[in-house]
C-alpha cells in the first residue's frame, strides 16, 4: 500500500463513507463464502470469520481514534532487504541498509544491499553499496547527509577449523613506515605460519629524550587478525611468541620488522569490524568514500556533540576485540582524529547532555565484559575522559539489549530506559523501566512503570505530542522458544504511565527499528530471530516486513498546519511561521530524524521551541540558545494543537 495522511473522521469524511461501504459490501460475501463450505470444515469458517470480525474491529473509526491503526507497506521481492539500519532522509525518503544482512553467503559473495524508499510515493530503488556496512554505526550529519562508519570485515567462526589469533607488527625503523598486503606470512618458531587477514600500514618508529635525556625508540604498532596456512592442530601455538614476517630481505630486516602473536588457537573467532567510513549523499543518492577511521569498528556508536562533531565509540575492532580509542569525525575537513581512552560494550547508549557531556545509560548491544566498571550508567566528560558512575538502576544486570531514550521535551534532561537481558545469550530479560533526571544537582534512578512482559529489543520512537511508542521486542535473546510479542503501548511523560494501544501486525527482536515519519505515522521493520521455530531447530529467519503505525492523533479530526516558515533557522533567533489555525497551536516541537540500529538511537530527540502570537495566523518562534541541546541538523518541525493533534511536519535545518 502507498501510505495515507491522517485518516480521519472529520478531516475525511467522503472517504469514511467509502470505507464503511466497502465494508458493509464484504458482510454478504464472507457469509455467501461460509455457507459453502460450513458443512465440511465448521474450525476453518469460524477461524475465517474470526478473522474478519477483528479486521473489521480494529478498523471501525471509534478503534482507531482510541488505540490507532497498523497497515502494511507492500514491498516487491526485489526490493526487500534485511532492516538492520535505518535513517529517515531531510527529502522524506528512508534509507535502509543491509550490507551483508547477517548473511555470510552474501558477505561472501560480494552481495551488499541497500534500499531508498519513499513511503509517501512508494518509490523505490537499490543502491549500490561499495562495502559491508553491516553492523556499522550511522548518524545524520549537520548537512543533512549521513555518516556510515565501520562495517564488517569478517564473520564470525564458532567452530573454526584454522588456528587464529592477534598479531600485533612492530616496527623499530625510525626511517619509515611498512606497507604489508593482505596474506602477509609470520612463522612462529616452531615453524607454523600464519596468514594476515588484511593489508596494513605500520607507523614508523619514534625517537625520544627520556628523563635522564637518554634517546628511547617508541615503535609504530599494528594490530591483525592472522589465520594458519594449515588446518588443525597442528598450527596451535599455546602462547605469545616473536614472529618473522616473509619476505623481507637482509638480516637487519626482521629485527627492525616483527611480528608479536597472541596464543593461537582454535576457540570461537569474533565477528572482525572495518576501519572504512562513507557518507551517503542525499543529492546524489549515492555512497561516497571518505578517510577511514583510525581504528576498526564492528558495532560501534556514533554521536554527535554540540559543536557537529561525530564522536565514535566502542566496536570491535579487526581482531575481535573492544576498540578502546575513540575518534572524532570533523564534517568540514572529513577527517578522523584520535580521541580519549574509554571502554564501552558495543552499541553504547550515550546521549548528548545540556551541559556537553555524554552520558550513558548502560543499554548496550551485547559483547564487551561483564564487569560493573564497563555497564554500570554515568557521565564521560570527553574533553577531561573522568567518568562519574551513577550507579543504582534497577536490575542493573540486565541492561544488555535494553532501550534507551532522552524523554521529549529535551529541555527536562530526563532519560529512560526500558527492559533489556543478561549479558550474552542468557535466559533473564525485565519488564523494568528506571527513569534519570540528568540536570539535578544529584542526579538519581528512579523505577519508572513496568513494560507489559519482560522484552529485549524494545522499539522506542518519539512522538511529536510528547508522548513515546513503544513496541516490539521479545522475552527472550533474538527471539528463542517464539518469544516475540507484539504488544504496543504509548508512554505518557506527563502522567510516567503506559496506556495500551493496537497490537503491532507482526512480532520484531534483534536487528529492528523504529522511525517516526514526517506526517506523524510511524515505520518499523527488522527484526531477525535466532531461529525460525518456537522449538528452536529450525534456521535463523529475517522479517523483511515494512509496517506502519498510525497513533490515535491521527483520528481526532482536523490537523493543523504549518503553512510557511523559514529553511534555516539559527540558535537563540527569531522567526516569525504561518501557521492554520495559529489560535490553536499548544506547541511546538523540533524533532530530529530517527537513525536506529540494533535498539540503539542516540541521537533522536524532541525540542521545546517557545512561541508567542504574533499578527494574523503567524506565531513569533525563538529557538533554544544551548547547541548541547539543538545540534546542527536537519530537524522536523511540528505544531501540536490543544487537542494532542500533530501538523505535518516543516524540515528546517538548524547548523
């Protein structure tokens, strides 16, 4: 189905009367069609008519303005891709992209998926994808294109049948760096030989003056996952041992470049992550390459600070292991620099705070220790790199595939986190929620109302009235024993309580996402259940489904509208929008396109925008003074009126 505006009574009546038609048309057919076969399958007929009377339930206009409305998108085989990420596009487009897709026959084909479409029109298209962004982080930039950082280099090997380990190049040459390729040769003493799984450059060697002003060498280092030439036991090698690199020439050679190995062996291999980053170009519909990270990334977060940078953080890097280094991206100069020393789990929640820090909540996507010193909640001070723990949330060992939100207005500081697991593949999940106020002198978790059952991967989107969807998710890690559950509630931040609205059509876990669109609807897709059966045999699956959510705004009649306003609107400025019926306007929010993945949107938020009367159908608008709280962007701008109903939404940017 393309995808309607409001559907509302009063706003639409002509076509409520058609829709009441064509279900009192459908009436003599079902019954016709249950007359025909009653008499053979009586289970059948009343499962049919069951069925019926529910669609017809769910869609009568009292339903809808109560609970609102799921429908469909219809989506061509060919265009269905796995909806691992998602971002919504300042033309109203939403980019999905795969990569590999959790797929390795496609990582090892070659085959990387990314789809454009435009859930107004139901256009759509493929776009050629250079790399596997699978598993990357991804961020809208102040420009409105995005920034995909990270990706897949490898996947993981749960029974490998080659030794593997990390090996660490060092290089003594203070006169150059190394440029060695991919298939690189070490050879440990004992003989075996090891493969490098990429091609690297080693820094070279610095000189120092020591405190007794002696000279020190500090050796360039590099870090690669290395593989055994040889299959089997034979290529073990149980500890740290000094490796010659092949082919270099001269006896000199291997004592200025070497290679330091970690014991190899045959336990479980990680998934490996890329240094590689692009940006998506609105205007041309196409990736473009730029500098790569300077560490690799599989599962990282991206945030960005008041001032447009991209901090990027935590990930696997290309052997396996937490990348410790964070980095910051520079829109203008599209270069990487190196940033402060922190360990996170993967996919860390940390949000953007008034007063420039970042906090994090401890929702995480999974690998990283379990150690409380890595997953307890706080604020990181990245120009200082002090961490100030705020311990205390409730059940703080199920954190892992938690959600986490900053609760609309922005202004109030105020976080909340949803459900979550234990750590890894464990059987705990919570129905807890734990509420944050950021901006008090002592800032403390509070039990916030609980989730209808305990859930993993809750998908959380904001809302233009305040309130907060929530939807999806699964008892269960990815989905095991058919745990997913399609229940849908909206949090109300004024009253700190859920009321249930209209069950989702289909049940989402890992790998789903939610975005909230420009005329107030709400997309999902995703999600990738670790098997295809409640008994857990059978293999893996993906929903490929597209789903759109209409809340009960949408069925409260008449919507208001913001007829003009200025494209770009500055910090602490003035602006003078037309809005029908300006009389009726509540207020006004400033909402910034949605980018998930893996339950993880650090950088959604809602923005209280003050407002006053001002001549005839015009509001006079003043935007917020702090960039901690308005970061350079591309936001919608919605006008709510007393009623809770949304207008569409006017893309503004804000730089």
């Amino acid at each position: 189905m393309s995808m309607p505006d409001a559907p509302a009574s009063r706003a639409e009546p002509n076509r409520r009367r058609k829709r009441s038609f064509r279900r009192l048309l459908s009436i003599p057919v079902v019954a016709v069609a249950a007359a025909g076969v009653l008499a053979v399958n009586v289970p059948t007929v009343g499962a049919a008519v069951a069925s019926w009377y529910h669609h017809y339930e769910i869609t009568r206009p009292a339903y809808e303005a109560k609970y609102g409305l799921w429908a469909k998108l219809d989506i061509p085989q060919k265009f269905r891709v796995n909806g691992i990420h998602a971002t919504l596009l300042h033309n109203g487009d939403v980019l999905i992209m795969a990569g590999s897709g959790n797929n390795q026959a496609f990582f090892n084909a070659g085959t990387f998926k990314t789809l454009l479409l435009n859930p107004v029109t139901m256009q759509m298209r493929l776009i050629h994808t250079p790399w596997d962004l699978f598993c990357a982080g991804h961020i809208e930039l102040p420009d409105g294109n995005i920034l995909i950082a990270g990706g897949t280099a490898r996947y993981e090997d749960l029974k490998p049948t080659h030794a593997g380990g990390s090996m660490t190049v060092v290089n003594r040459d203070t006169g150059q760096a190394w440029r060695l390729p991919k298939g690189t040769i070490f050879t440990a003493p004992g003989g075996a030989q090891f493969a490098s799984a990429f091609a690297m450059r080693i820094p070279r060697a610095r000189t120092v003056v020591g405190a007794a002003g002696q000279l020190m060498v500090i050796p360039g280092q590099q870090n690669v996952w290395v593989d055994a030439v040889r299959k089997g036991r034979g290529s073990l090698v149980p500890s740290i041992k000094r490796y010659h690199v092949q082919g270099l020439l001269g006896p000199q050679a291997n004592r200025l470049l070497y290679g330091i190995g970690s014991p190899m062996t045959l336990s479980k291999q990680n998934f490996l992550g890329t240094n590689d980053a692009y940006i998506f170009d609105v205007k041309t519909s196409s990736y473009v390459e730029v500098n790569s990270m300077n560490y690799a990334r599989w599962y990282p977060t991206l945030a960005e600070m008041g001032n447009g940078m991209i901090m990027a953080m935590s990930g696997l890097n290309n052997v396996g292991q937490i990348t410790m280094n964070s980095e910051m991206f520079n829109p203008a100069t599209k270069k990487w620099t190196v940033g402060p020393v922190r360990g996170f789990p993967t996919y860390p929640a940390t949000f953007l705070t008034g007063n420039g820090q970042l906090f994090f909540t401890g929702s995480n996507a999974g690998y990283g220790p379990s150690t409380p010193a890595w997953r307890t909640p706080g604020f990181w001070n990245v120009r200082t790199n002090k961490f100030r723990a705020v311990p205390g949330i409730p059940s703080p060992q199920n954190l892992e595939t938690s959600a986490s939100v900053l609760l609309p207005p922005a202004q109030k500081q105020k976080i909340m986190v949803l459900g979550g697991g234990g750590v890894g593949q464990s059987q705990t999940s919570t129905a807890r929620t734990a509420l944050i106020d950021m901006a008090a002198p002592n800032p403390h978790w509070v039990r916030g109302p609980n989730l209808a059952q305990p859930t993993r991967y809750p998908i959380t989107v904001l809302l233009p009235d305040d309130q907060v969807l929530v939807t999806g998710g699964s008892r269960y890690y990815r989905g095991m024993h058919g745990s997913d559950n399609r229940d849908t509630r909206l949090y109300n931040t004024a009253t700190n309580s859920f009321s249930w609205v209209a069950n989702s059509i289909t049940g989402r876990d890992y790998h789903s996402g939610g975005i909230l669109l420009p005329n107030g609807s709400v997309l999902t897709l995703g999600g990738n259940s670790l098997f295809g059966n409640k008994q857990d045999t059978a293999p893996q699956t993906f929903n490929q489904e597209i789903d759109v959510y209409f809340p009960p705004y949408m069925f409260h009649g008449p919507r208001p509208r913001v007829v003009s306003a200025a494209g770009v609107m500055k910090l602490r400025h003035s602006y003078i929008i037309k809005v029908t019926p300006a009389s009726s306007i509540q207020y006004l929010r400033l909402m910034r396109p949605d980018n998930p993945t893996h339950v993880t949107d650090v950088n959604q938020r809602s923005i209280a925008v003050k407002f006053a009367q001002a001549g005839p159908g015009e509001l006079k608008i003043t935007l917020p003074a702090n960039p901690n709280l308005v970061p350079p962007s591309y936001y919608m701008l919605f006008a709510v009126n007393h009623q809770g109903v949304p207008s569409k939404a006017y893309w503004v940017r804000v730089p």
